[in-house]
C-alpha cells in the first residue's frame, strides 16, 4: 500500500466482480489511515481518494466523481464524510452503499473559522507535529493518550501532506453547507461510526445523521475517539464487513422525523420518539469476568438488540445469562421464550427438531445431575441483530451424579466435563444449535461402563430403525487425486480466520503434522476430550494424530468459523467441524477396541488462542462416547443382517 501523503486513485484487484471500496481519508490523512482496517477487511478492490485540488466539498465531489467507476460503495471519515455527504447528493444513483465514520453533517460554526486559519498559520511557523501535538488530546480516546506509536502515525502523515494541503482542506470544511438538509434524499444502506469518546464531531451530530437516513444503523466504537480507524480497528472493521454484506435494509426517499437508526433502545424506555440512541459497542468477554459482572443488574445496554429482552445488555450476556437461568437456577421455561417452536438442536448421538422436546431432554438431564454447575468459559461470536448472531459458547460443567436417571443407578461420584454449543439466534430466540457434550469423560469420571452404556443407547436407536448416525458415505477424494494444494477460506470474515481454516486444511486433509510445530507456541496449552491438559506441540501433534489413527480415511469439513478480538492480547477462533470415516485403525480413541470398519461421524468444535501469530491455548470438544455408540450400531446392524 502507498504510504506517501497524497497518493493517487489507489486501487487494490481492480478486476473484482463486486463494486469497489471507495474511501475518503480525514484531514491531512492518506492511506495509512485505513492500513489496519484494511488488513482486518481483505476487501478485494479498494480505492483510496485523496482530498486534494479543490477547496470546497461541493468541488471535491465533482473532482472525484469524474474519476471513480460507475458504481461504488462508499466510506468517508471525517472530512471524507462530509465530501462523501457532497458526493451523494451530485450522484446518488452511482453510489451502492454509504459509511460515515467520525464525521458530521452540519455546518462549520463561524466562530471556527479563526481558530482553524490560526492553526494553519502556527503549523507554517511551528511544523506540522505542533498541529497534531496541540489536538492531540481531543484527537484520540484517553486510553491512547500515552500511544506514542499513533501519535507518530499521525504526525507522520500530517508531516508528509504539509501546511498547505492543511489549507486547503480547512477551507473545505469551512465552506461546507448544511448537509442535515439533504439526509431525507439518501437510499441506499447506510452506516454511521463514532469513537465512543469522540470530542471532534460530537456524538449527538452523528445521531443526527442516523435520524436523518432512512434505515441507517449506528454504532460506537469503544476506545476509540476521532481516529477509530487506527485506534480499535477490528470493532470498526466488524461493522464494515458487516455493512458491505447488507441486503435486508427496507429504504425509503420520503424523510421522516421517525425514521431513523435500526437499534434498539439502549438506555431507557422514555427517551423522545424519533431519537438514536447510542449503540455503545462494548462486548464483554468471559474470561477475566465474574458472573455478575457477565450478567449484571445496573449495566446499560451496550450493543444493539433490536427485539431481545430489555434485560440483555449485549449477545454475550445474552448466551451466558440465559443459559445460567435455564441450566443453574432452573428456569426450564425460558427455552420457550428464548427457542423458537421449530428449532432444531444437532446432538453428537442424535437431533432434537422442536422446543418441546428441548424442554424435555434439559428436565432428564438435569434429574440425574441435581447439583449440575455450567460455568460460562468463553464466548466467541459475530453477526448483528438486524442479520442475526452467531455464538460459539465453551461451559465448563460440573456436579455429582446422585439421582437416578439416564445413566441408571446414582454413584455419588463428581465429574467435570466440557461442552461447547453453537447457537443461531435472531430476535430473543435460538433456532438452531449445534451441542457437543463431552460425555465420555463423564461417564469415566462416574466409573461406568462405556461400552454398557453404548450399546444400551445403539440398542434403543437400532429398536427405532436407525442403522447408523452419519449423513452419508465418506469419500475422502475422488479417484486417486491427492488433497487440495488450498484450502478454502470462503468461510473466513479476516486473516486470522483464514489463517486457522489453512492451518486445519494442512494437518486434517493434507495429513502435515508438522504444520502444528510451524503455528502453535513451544509452550502451546491443549484443553482436549476426557478433561485432558497437555502441554506443547509434540503432545499437540500426538493427539491430532492419534485422532486420525483411528479413523485414518476420514474426510474433515470446517462448517463455520468465528472470531473476536481477546482482551488477553491476540485473537480468539471459534471452529466447528465435521470428520467423517471409518474405524480402520488404532489411535487415541482406545475405547473403540480393536478396529472394526464401522463407520463413524465426529462433530467437533475447537476454539483456539492465537497471541503473536503463534496458537497458544486450544480448547477441542468432541464426544467419544458418541464414536462408541455408532460402531455399536453398526455392529448391531451387521448381526442384523443389514448393511449400514
């Protein structure tokens, strides 16, 4: 990427199919402003327009307006916000899509007209360092104030541009119109970005443009202040990748003082019709937090949840909370608030297709367990509430098995498990979710039988006709074609993700072990099945690979990936998966016994810690008990004489 002050139409894959990226820098900004955002966006075909050769927004739009493609979307911040404003209103039918970040639609206060021409003339004298160095505190959010690495960014491109393209583009801002006027003209999806601590263009003007544009939705970013951008790029970069996959926006030409904002209400119920509230997006993360503070009393809603219950605060509140309700306090009539009366729920030995039997298979559960603790580990998730929220949920159980129930007669005995549940939610509900319950290393902790307990389970679901669990033959390749040389990451939303998705291809398909020693971290933590907790790559390695020992023809498909950013440092991934194969040989799944050719379905979910581009924590899921029961099915089906 060119990083000189004023850089030409920069343009990135020109050859694209969907319409390009257009982006408008700020003030004495170029295309460094966008480095991170981009890094994090992998958008195809991005132009980068300088702000420079005219000295008004109306001239600026009609200078770049001759330049660009026919059809673009369409991102300004600051001051290419107000262009991008200008650029609207001379060709609306060219732009595809709208996003206004830091930025205002109201005019240049004449009382600041002085002080900018002042600040024009003491960064002739005094260099443009003292331009940045006396704002400096109202550029950016207090937690960068000390962020001498941005701060040098910063000068550096108000250095590169100069006093006199400061000049100009202050009389740009200062000959700006009144654009709240034409914000009822604009059609197309729109979304408006401020830092949560912006001091330059206050956040009641950016509430003014969500008000003003029909079906425009609007976020603050946290840590950040004018510069988002480059102070919290993944948050914003979020919304973008979000923004540019819109296609449910319902639009309007006719303003109205009620139109506004797609969000919910995010600080009370007596706010005046018509107004935006702030939708202050500040996830909290599990990790580091109490219960309490995960699901607190007193904490205004900080993500926008248009049509969840007014007590969720944002999804990860939602998923922990309404899970602790159901599973802790035994609100087991939640699920029919929270599920819709057709989800569907995909066990790892079976699928649920209704809420009520939901309902019914939670009561079983919890009757052998009375004492059953699910705490809340960590969520990893994506999406919005206009499209819905993807959420990859790690609960760490525990309890005493001291009821009779589906594990027959009470031990007595306690045990820890892991599960983690994959959950499709829009609107309050789930509608489809995804369990994989670690119920071998309960069973073990419990001291039963596992192949007791397994061919009771085989036995009850052969006696209803079913042969097997999987979804069809497995056929790892084709002919006799080796393995893809790449992997598709068409599953990805940024680098990191496609990254982890490459990294499974090379040991999964590709059979590279060794690629665990090139991405993992010397001291590298794996959290596995039957509770393990190993230490470094060759455990790593020796357990992927005994993974692969069993079921040495299994083909392994990835179904989703998520990520968020970790507070920790590095970047959360949440993977679920699929393998599919038959029980050929010896591995790491000892209680198979002796293989048998069964065929075997394993739905996995693994989350991973990547810090420093090296994974340091891998957190696998997948059920052996449910490996057990399939080869039990498949020998049952076999005596039957029925081919499975």
């Amino acid at each position: 990427m060119n990083t000189h002050a004023n850089p030409k139409l920069e343009h990135r894959d020109e050859g694209a199919d969907q319409p390009p990226l257009v982006l408008l820098p700020g003030t004495v900004c170029d295309a460094r402003l966008f480095a991170p955002l981009l890094a994090e966006l992998d958008h195809p075909h991005v132009q980068i327009a300088p702000l420079t050769g005219a000295q008004s927004a109306e001239a600026m739009a009609t200078k770049l307006l001759k330049d660009l493609p026919k059809r673009f979307s369409l991102l300004g911040v600051s001051l290419g916000g107000i262009v991008a404003l200008d650029m609207m209103a001379q060709a609306p039918e060219r732009v595809e899509r709208l996003a206004l970040i830091d930025t205002t639609a109201r005019p240049d206060p004449e009382a600041n007209w002085a002080v900018r021409r002042d600040a024009i003339e003491k960064a002739r004298q005094n260099g443009m360092a003292s331009y940045i160095g006396e704002s400096w505190t109202k550029l950016v959010s207090p937690v960068h104030a000390h962020n001498a690495t941005l701060r040098q960014l910063l000068i550096a491109m108000a250095e590169d541009a100069g006093a006199d393209v400061l000049a100009e583009q202050s009389e740009i801002a200062i000959a700006r119109a009144d654009g709240r006027l034409r914000l009822g003209a604009i059609a197309v999806p729109t979304l408006v970005l401020a830092g949560a601590d912006e001091q330059v263009c206050p956040l009641e003007a950016h509430e003014e443009l969500a008000r003003g544009i029909a079906g425009a939705r609007y976020f603050t970013i946290p840590k950040a202040g004018h510069f988002s951008p480059l102070e919290n790029p993944a948050a914003v970069a979020r919304h973008v990748r979000d923004w540019l996959a819109w296609t449910n926006v319902t639009l309007s030409n006719e303003p109205s003082q009620t139109q506004g904002a797609e969000m919910s209400d995010a600080t009370s119920k007596s706010q005046t019709k018509g107004a935006s509230p702030v939708a202050v997006e500040n996830v909290l993360q599990v990790e580091r937090r109490d219960y309490p503070d995960l699901a607190p009393t007193d904490r205004p809603r900080s993500q926008s949840l248009e049509g969840f219950d007014d007590i969720y605060t944002d999804i990860v509140d939602y998923i922990i909370r309404c899970t602790h309700k159901i599973w802790d306090e035994r609100d087991i009539g939640l699920i029919y608030t929270h599920y819709t009366h057709n989800c569907v729920l995909y066990g790892t030995t079976g699928t649920i297709y209704n809420r009520e039997d939901v309902v019914r298979d939670t009561i079983q559960r919890l009757v052998s367990f009375p004492e059953r603790r699910g705490m809340g580990t960590q969520v990893i998730w994506n999406g919005n509430d206009q499209d819905g929220f993807y959420t990859s949920h790690l609960v760490t159980g525990s309890g005493r098995h001291t009821q009779y129930g589906h594990l027959g007669q009470p031990t007595g005995r306690p045990f820890v498990s892991r599960t983690i549940a994959d959950c499709m939610i829009h609107q309050n509900k789930i509608y489809r979710e995804w369990v994989v319950a670690d119920t071998m290393a309960i069973i073990q902790q419990l001291g039963l039988d596992p192949h007791h307990f397994a061919m009771k389970t085989a036995k009850a679901k052969f006696d209803a006709g079913l042969i097997s669990l999987d979804i069809g033959e497995n056929r790892r390749f084709l002919g006799q074609t080796p393995p893809t040389e790449k992997a598709d990451t068409s599953l990805a939303h940024n680098d990191i993700e496609a990254q982890t998705i490459e990294m499974l291809h090379e040991v999964f398909t590709k059979r590279m072990f060794g690629q665990i020693a090139r991405d993992y971290a010397p001291n590298a933590q794996y959290h596995g099945p039957l509770m393990k907790e190993l230490y470094g790559q060759a455990a790593i390695i020796h357990q992927h690979l005994g993974l692969i020992g069993s079921l040495p023809d299994a083909s392994f498909e990835i179904q989703h990936v998520a990520s968020n950013p970790c507070e920790e440092g590095g970047t959360k991934v949440a993977v679920r998966w699929l393998m599919e194969g038959h029980h050929l040989g010896y591995g790491i799944l000892g209680t198979l016994g002796d293989p048998t050719g069964k065929r075997v379905q394993v739905m996995g979910m693994t989350h991973y810690h990547w810090k420093n581009g090296k994974i340091v924590d891998e957190w696998n899921v997948y059920d052996e008990l449910s490996l057990l029961v399939q080869v039990k099915l498949g020998q049952l089906a076999a005596e039957a004489g029925v081919a499975d």
